[in-house]
C-alpha cells in the first residue's frame, strides 16, 4: 500500500488529450453549473474532441435518461449522443440484471432514467411492493416524488427483497442551494427498515465497470469535481484523474485529501485537458513548482510567485508527503491566500 500511496501531483509532457485515448467527465461542477456550461467548457471540450479525444458523461444522477442528458448537452453548445452518456440507473440495473432472474419484477422509486435503463436490462418496472418484486431499486426523484414511494421500499425491503440503489450522495446542488441527494432519500428507508443496500454509483466498483464496459477506454482520464466521488472513483478503479476546481472542491479540502483522494492532476477548469502538467521536483526540505516553493513545518508555507496553480501543486506535494497514508492538518490557509485560492 504505502508504494502506491500518491506524494504530489505527476507532471505530464504531453497534452492530457492526446496522453489519454477517453475522458470520463463528470457533468456538474465540471461540465456545467445549473442551466449553464462552465467558463471554458465549450470550447476546451470541443478541441479535445477535434485531436482525437473520445469524450464520455458520467453522471451519479439517475434521474434524466442518456437521451435527455445528452439534449441538454447539444442545447450547451456540447455536442453529444445519448451512447456518450452513462448515468448511475444504467450501473444499477446491470448490478440488479446479474442477480435477479431474468425478466424479473423492480420495485421502482425513482425516474424516467432509472425505467428505462432497466428496461434495457431486460427487467420489468413495477410501482408496489404487491407486485411481487425480485428487488427494490432507488434512485433521485426529483422534487415531486411523493412520500408514500417510500413506504412502498420500506415494505418490500422490510419483507427481505434485495435492496439497490443507484448511489448514496447525501446532497445534491440547485439553482437555490443545496437540495437531499438521493443518499438522503436512502437513509429514509435505512431508518424504516435497518437494511443495508448495494449501492452503484461513483466511487463504487459497479460505476466505474459501466463505464468502461460502455466506452471501451483503453487510457481513461477521469475529470471531476469532487474528491469523494470522482476522485475517490477513479482511484478504486486504478486509473488516473484530473481535478477541476470548478466545482466544490476547494484548496484547503485538496490539501487534507487523504490518498484515495489525491487526483493525478489538478488544473483550474476543463482548459487543463489541451494542456502539459508541470512537473512537482523536490527541492531541499521543499517541493517547487513553476517559480513556488512549499514545505510543511508548523504550518504549511510558500515561497516565490508565478502561476496560482504551479503553487497549488507545490503545497499539494509539501502537504500529501507530511501525512504520508493519513490526512494533513496542517494550516494551509496563508499560503492558499498568497495564491487566490
Ligand atoms: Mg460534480
């Protein structure tokens, strides 16, 4: 373990888009932030793609079909097909396909994507837990799921049907704020029942499978926003991430990344794909990168200037190297204040 324990950002010579043969991109946070693409997007997407990067949507959201996800994506300004797109209800349904005979009844709460992606599996959607269901599967509803689709679960889980759900992020982000995931709708049932279900979606095995089974990525990259799924998943996966800080991840939370969640690479938005990464060097009882230089001593520091986020990944290599296999507690406040972040 300690080998593979990741110490600092890698560099990279080449371009990610043409170092990695597919990118698996997370959509919010990443690709787009409520109604609207993310500064930069549009157009970086639109070169990888032009040099020959294969680019996929991966998304722990089962509530809109591939089809709709990749609508959303065209109006963007974000050409896509619904085969670019693999949702969480796709992961789901195949997980449930491989335990259940086949043509079996699910009791369904959730969406339209979830319907269909079982469809696909060849199982049959059912809405009561009198309908003799082979498994219960949950997924995000929306806003105007009804209550009682959770007492429907809680009967069929409480009478030992097998229990799935596509994921379990507790969260989930509006326009308005922060609205209950689908993990938040999981813990509904929990609660009712004391059951433990198979969970799908991203950073589980089952998610990063589809994906691959899907796209047929032979070097995959995957890009995201969050360390706890995007990262964390593609480390469980053995293959490489970048992080963007589009989305929720800030300095500080990269700092205290533990190593299931330290990305390969971190850039500021989706422009980090047409680009090399600098390389993070040892220097002394420091790590440089561009014209910064960081260590850990009480507290995390920086010295020189230059790029914000050549000092990023010189304080990530000085903090990831002081916790080892842990978690840095280390203050890196000052330091990220030098640089903006
Ligand atoms: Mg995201």
């Amino acid at each position: 373990m300690s080998q593979s324990v990741r110490t600092r950002p890698e560099g990279s010579g080449q371009a990610l888009s043409e170092a990695y043969d597919t990118a698996l991109l997370d959509l919010d946070g990443v690709v787009y932030a409520g109604g609207h693409a993310i500064t930069h997007a549009v157009e970086s997407l639109a070169t990888a793609r032009e040099g020959g990067m294969h680019l996929a949507y991966v998304t722990n959201n089962a509530l809109r079909t591939p089809d709709a996800v990749a609508a959303h994506l065209t109006e963007l300004g974000i050409p896509a097909a619904a085969d670019d797109v693999i949702t969480s209800a796709q992961a789901v349904s195949r997980l449930i396909a491989e335990q259940v005979p086949a043509g079996s009844r699910v009791l369904v709460i959730g969406g339209e994507g979830l319907r269909v992606a079982l469809r696909e599996r060849g199982l049959e959607p059912v809405e009561s837990a009198d309908d003799d269901p082979a498994a219960v599967v949950q997924g995000f509803g929306g806003p105007d799921l009804p209550w009682g689709r959770f007492a429907e679960a809680s009967y069929a889980v409480a009478r030992g049907v097998p229990w799935f759900a596509s994921n379990t992020d507790l969260t989930i982000p509006s326009g308005r704020g922060i609205a209950p995931g689908n993990g938040a709708a999981v813990e509904v049932v929990r609660i009712a029942t004391g059951a433990e279900p198979q969970v799908a979606g991203k950073p589980l095995p089952p998610m990063h499978r589809e994906t691959i089974l899907r796209t047929g990525a032979q070097r995959p990259l995957v890009v995201g926003d969050r360390l706890d799924t995007d990262i964390e998943g593609a480390f469980n996966g053995g293959v490489d991430s970048l992080l963007v800080l589009t989305g929720v991840t800030d300095g500080a939370q990269l700092l205290a990344a533990p190593p299931q969640h330290r990305p390969t690479y971190v850039d500021a938005d989706l422009r980090g794909l047409l680009s090399g990464q600098p390389e993070v060097v040892a220097e002394g009882a420091g790590f440089r990168c561009g014209g910064w230089t960081a260590t850990a001593g009480e507290r995390l520091e920086l010295d020189g200037d230059g790029e914000a986020l050549d000092g990023l990944r010189a304080l990530c290599a000085a903090a990831w190297t002081a916790a080892g296999e842990g978690a840095c507690a280390l203050d890196g406040g000052k330091a990220l204040a030098r640089l903006g972040l």
